[in-house]
C-alpha cells in the first residue's frame, strides 16, 4: 500500500499558486478525481462544535469574538459540566454526528481543576463512541499524553494563514508556538486537525503559505479545515467583505489536491454559502462539515437544513474512524497511471491555453482580496 500524504506533482510555491488559478472547472474535477482514490465521495463527516469555556480570552485574534479585548456579544462563562456536554454530545450523535470538538477560550492548557474537568469530558464523550477532538489553545506534550490517555483521538490547532501574514492578525503569540503544539500533539500520538481561514485580507500567496506550512511537516494533519471568516461585531475584522464562494471552492480543492489523504473539512462560514456552492465543495473533495445550529459562539446551519442537502446531493454521513484507522491507499500502479494521464491532460489543456491566448483570451490572474 502507499502512502500519499502529500501529492508529489506539487512542491513549489509557485506550483501551488498556478493550482489554485487554475480554471474553475480544471480544478474541481483534478480534486474530484484524486478524491475518489482515496475517500468514499458518497461519505461526508458531521462534526460538532461544542464551546466548553466561552469567552474572557486573553489572546489578541483579530478574527475572534472571544477574545476578552473585543467588544462583542460573546458573554463570558466559566466551564460546562460534564453532565451537559453528555447531553449536548447525545444530541449531536442523535442529529448523525460522529465526532465532537470541544473548545475552551484559553490560551494554553494549564494543569488545573478546569483541565480536570476536560479530561473528564474526553472520556465520557469516547465511551458514547464518538471521535473526541479537542481545541484548548497552546499545550506542553505532557499534556496532550493525558488527553491521548483519556481517549482523546484529534487535537485542533489551527495556523490560520501563513507565517508571513500571521502577525497582521495575532502579535500575542508565534507562529512557531503553534507548530510546537501541534508537535506536541503528534508526539502523544494524537491525530492532528490543522488549518486556516480565507477571507481575512491576505492574499492568495498566504492561503498557499499555510498549505506549505502543512507540506513541511513530516506527517500532514490527518484533517484541515477551511473556514471562511465569520466577520464577527466587535473584532478587528468586523469589517471584511465576505469571501467570493469560488475561493473557498478553490481553497478546499487545492487543499484535496495537495493531501490527498487528508479530511478537508468545509468549515466555519457556510450560512453564507448555498448549496450549490457547497455541493462543489463536496465534489472538490470536501469530506466533512461542522454540524449543528451552532459553531462555537456564531450560528450555522441547523441540522434538518443539511440533511435535506444530503439527501438532495446523495450524500450519507460517515461513521467514526477506528482507533488507528486511516483513509484507506492504493498501490504505487494507480498512482504511476494517474500521473501519466495527469502530464497529457497538463500538456493538452496548455495547449488549448495557447490556443485561446492567441485568439484574445486572457487567463485568470491572481486575485488578491483586498
Ligand atoms: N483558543 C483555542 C485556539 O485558539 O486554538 C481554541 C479555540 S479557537 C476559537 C479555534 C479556531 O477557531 C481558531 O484557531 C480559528 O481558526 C477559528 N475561528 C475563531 N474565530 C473565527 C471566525 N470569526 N471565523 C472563522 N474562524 C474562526
Ligand atoms: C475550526 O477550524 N473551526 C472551528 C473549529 N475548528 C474549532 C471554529 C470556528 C469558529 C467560528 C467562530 C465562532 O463560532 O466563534
Ligand atoms: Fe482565544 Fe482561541 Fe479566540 Fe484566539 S482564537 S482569541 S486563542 S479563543
């Protein structure tokens, strides 16, 4: 069997820039394609968010309503008990939901009563046989060992953008404190949800960045979801135009494109989105969606909306993974023929592209979102 965590037919920054340019339709269907070798495309993942410790953030995220310095509707409070997050986690198992991801508003995990509680909760919510993930803030790998030790299968840190843009939107932390959590994570043997949000002005250079953030690491996150920015009252960023729902089709296929055994996950941001564009979504290898009215702290879609869209797009929601499992890989052969079919399809489109040029036809340019 062979692994291709990272497709081998993209390296380069500029590679990867001329991918997610490429014509719409040229794109989606290179991701549908690699997405069917590698995933059920029929199979798409609820997820549910639930906000264990909303607001009071100490941190400075120029996209978060949580964040204490802002001026938003979010009202702080402290924990959830255990006994609520069983029943709020029976309810979204109920709805079709195979996973819960609990978050807390902090900045880093400390070994304290509250963290007690979190451990406790990791547990209960894996006895019900959901896939447990966690998104807690900054952690030392002690830490995540105890969240390994309690059942806790992924662990959601994301880099947002890339390092260049990073501190335009966040100056109380690093970049690099990130990558160590993740780091942290991997050694407790934690799977690793990493990724980003489109649509906080940063240009197409910085989407790319943050997928290059992922190629460099020596095992890819098992899921990466995209967001779209909730422009949020009160942040920073309240005043952000949305985000063209072509970039997020661009942002989820050229994520599926580039790891091809990743869950790209059609993240925060699709009460903007119709179904039409979500159904693109799905076919550009999207394979997981948060479900639920609600995000964290802002709305989505209520569950009997994205059923009706399941059952309109034949789509069934997927079951958790096994302890250990993984998308499942093919031989070297499919891959060899697939690379082979994918240079004459290369060659022929060029081809047509020049052909097109010369009668006056100019091809997208990248577009940076002001
Ligand atoms: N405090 C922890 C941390 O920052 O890692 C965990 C919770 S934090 C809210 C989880 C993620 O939600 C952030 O990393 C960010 O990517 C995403 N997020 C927060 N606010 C958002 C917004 N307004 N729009 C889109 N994504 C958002
Ligand atoms: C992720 O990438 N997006 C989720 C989850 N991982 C933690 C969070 C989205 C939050 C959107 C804003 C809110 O609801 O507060
Ligand atoms: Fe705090 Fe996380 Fe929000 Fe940043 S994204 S302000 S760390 S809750």
């Amino acid at each position: 069997m062979t692994n291709m965590k990272i497709n081998p037919t993209y390296s380069t920054k500029e590679q990867l820039i001329e991918l997610y340019n490429k014509p719409l339709l040229e794109l989606v269907f290179e991701a549908a394609s690699i997405h069917r070798q590698y995933h059920n495309p029929r199979e798409v993942q609820m997820s549910s968010l639930l906000s264990i410790k909303t607001g009071g953030c100490p941190e400075d995220c120029g996209y978060c309503p949580q964040a204490a310095r802002y001026s938003t509707d979010v009202e702080a409070h402290k924990i959830l008990s255990v006994d609520s997050v069983v029943e709020q986690a029976n309810n979204a198992k109920a709805n079709g939901s195979s996973r819960l991801c609990m978050g807390a508003a902090w900045r880093e995990v400390r070994d304290n009563r509250d963290f007690d509680t979190v451990i406790e909760m990791v547990q209960a919510v894996n006895n019900m046989g959901m896939e447990v993930c966690a998104t807690l803030g900054m952690m030392s790998e002690d830490q995540a060992k105890r969240l390994k030790n309690a059942g806790l299968f992924a662990y959601n840190h994301n880099l947002d953008s890339s390092k260049e843009f990073y501190g335009d939107i966040i100056s109380t932390r690093e970049y690099d404190e990130r990558l160590e959590t993740i780091e942290n994570a991997r050694k407790a043997g934690l799977t690793v949800c990493s990724g980003g949000i489109i649509g906080m002005g940063e240009a197409v250079e910085d989407r790319i960045g943050l997928l290059m953030s992922y190629m460099a690491m020596e095992t890819p996150p098992e899921s990466i979801p995209i967001n779209a920015l909730v422009a949020v009252e009160g942040t920073p960023l309240e005043d952000q135009k949305p985000i063209e729902q072509w970039e997020m089709i661009r942002m989820v296929a050229t994520s599926r494109i580039v790891f091809p055994q990743s869950v790209i996950r059609l993240s925060a941001g699709r009460t903007k989105m119709n179904m039409e564009a979500q159904a693109m979504c799905f076919l550009a290898g999207a394979g997981s969606i948060f479900a639920g009215d609600k995000l964290l702290t802002t709305p989505n879609p209520e569950f009997n909306e994205d059923k009706e869209m399941f059952e309109i797009l034949g789509l069934i929601p997927k079951a958790p993974f096994k302890e250990g499992e993984q998308p499942i890989s093919y031989p070297d052969e499919k891959i060899e023929a697939r690379k082979a079919a994918e240079a004459q399809r290369k060659e022929e489109l060029e081809k047509a592209s020049r052909e097109a040029r010369s009668n006056g036809f100019e091809p997208r340019k990248i577009i940076v979102n002001s």
